[in-house]
C-alpha cells in the first residue's frame, strides 16, 4: 500500500478540459482494463454513485483545495468572495421563511460550477498500487486487478471516507460492480471473489454513453456496439491531429510571427 497523498491530481479526470470527453474517457477505462487482463485472471470494475454530488461540495473544503493551486491572489479572493455569504430564502403565499446560509453546492449554472467539483475530486486517489481510478465529473470508475482484489474493502471504505471529509455521500446502492475475465479463462475453473453485499455485481454496465458487457470485452467482433464506437473516436482523434498536423505546417509555410512576446 502506499502514503495516502493528498495532492491534487487532474491527469485522471476527463470533463472540463481542452484534452477531456466521453470517448478520452471510455477508451482509457476500457484500455485499463485490456492491460490488466494480460497479468491477471480477472479485473474489478467498480462505477460509484455519489449521492448530488454537485449540491453538496462544501465551500470550505473547496476554498481550501483551491488555495494550493497557484493562482492569482486577485482570482482567489474573487471566488472566495463569490461564494461567501450565500443565503437563501422561501416565499410562499406572502409567507417568507427564516434566512438559511448557503455553506454547500457549486452554485450549477455559474461560470466556477465545473472547475468547482473538478478541484473537489483532485485528491481522490487509489490507495493500493496498480489499481486506478477514472473520473468524468461525479461519475468515478475504480478498477481493480485480480492480484489487488483483497484491497476492495479498503479501497471503498477509503471513498466513502474521503465522501465524509467533503461533504459527500457515497450512495452503495446504486453503485454497481462489473468484474472481466481474461481471454482463456472464461468457462474454465476460475475462482471469482465474492461481490460485496452493498454494491450489486452486474453482467453489464453502462458506462457514461455505452454499455460494456462482462462477456464481451476481449472479443471485438461479438461486441460492435462498443468497438464501433471506439473505432469511430480512434478515427475522430487520428482525424483531428492530421488536420492540426496539416493546418500547423501551412501556417509555416507563410512564416506567421509567433504571438508571443
């Protein structure tokens, strides 16, 4: 196991950045998980639930995480001074209620609503090595190799824990495990561990826009839904980068003055 580290890390989160999407996120979970399968007999899919999530960041905690990113002391005050002092009230029937402060919830619809629950989620890191995690927003995938599989108790109680420490509330319910088997053994005499009695083991799973199957992920032909799909976004990015490719060497040929100073 290695030292809890408390920094924030972006690399695993793929929403709200230039290089972030569905499909970045897809490919990279299902990468992880063909990688593993060459070592190991089977992997741990775990997609957890976080119970309005963008509702119950706390600004606190926020404000704090925000104050180890390096930015301008003037961008800083501003957003803390954004969400001070946040109150709320009900009108009804020409009754008002008592002022109640707003302590929590990234304010969705304004401008900080994205980077807010990004910056919350940056220190969420697995806690054993070689298993990892992927996260688009709330929606967080923790993948676990067979030679790890006695870390899941740790690893989920870690989650919920951290969901404690933020204001957050791991919803087991509706969080579902999925587990693959290698090429080779499926139909041979291997041992799975047990599910967990709060999170529901499933032969598929949705996964953001697809949905994967436990039998399907080595065998390409016999699952075209998801490998059309991640042939379609392996096109759109070769596609995208040939045209930036093409597009950067006709700038130079004009020998366009660098913008910088």
């Amino acid at each position: 196991m290695r030292q809890l580290s408390t920094a924030l890390n972006f690399e695993d989160q793929f929403v709200f950045r230039p290089s972030g999407s569905t499909d970045a996120a897809i490919i990279t979970l299902l990468h992880i998980v063909r990688s593993m399968l060459t070592t190991s007999d089977y992997v741990h899919v775990f997609a957890f639930d976080f119970s309005k999530a963008f509702d119950t960041v706390r600004h606190h905690t926020l404000m704090t995480k925000m104050a180890s990113l390096e930015l301008p002391d003037n961008i800083y005050n501003w957003i803390y001074d954004f969400f001070r002092d946040r109150q709320h009230c009900t009108r009804y029937a020409g009754q008002s209620s008592s002022v109640a402060a707003i302590t929590a919830s990234i304010i969705q619809g304004s401008g900080l609503d994205p980077a807010s629950y990004i910056i919350t989620a940056a220190d969420l890191h697995p806690v054993t090595n070689g298993n990892r995690i992927v996260k688009f927003a709330d929606d967080t995938y923790l993948v676990i190799p067979a030679f790890n599989s006695s870390s899941r108790l740790l690893e989920i109680d870690h989650i919920q824990t951290w969901a404690a420490g933020n204001n957050l509330m791991l919803n087991c319910s509706k969080s579902k495990e999925i587990m693959f088997t290698a090429r080779g053994k499926r139909g041979k005499s291997v041992q799975l561990p047990s599910p967990r009695l709060d999170i529901e083991r499933v032969s598929s799973l949705r996964v953001l826009v697809v949905i994967v199957n436990d039998q399907r992920l080595q065998r390409p032909t016999t699952c075209p839904t998801y490998w059309h799909h991640a042939a379609v976004c392996y096109t759109r990015y070769v596609s995208c980068a040939i045209m930036a490719s093409q597009s950067l060497r006709y700038m130079m040929s004009f020998a366009l003055p660098s913008s910088r100073s």
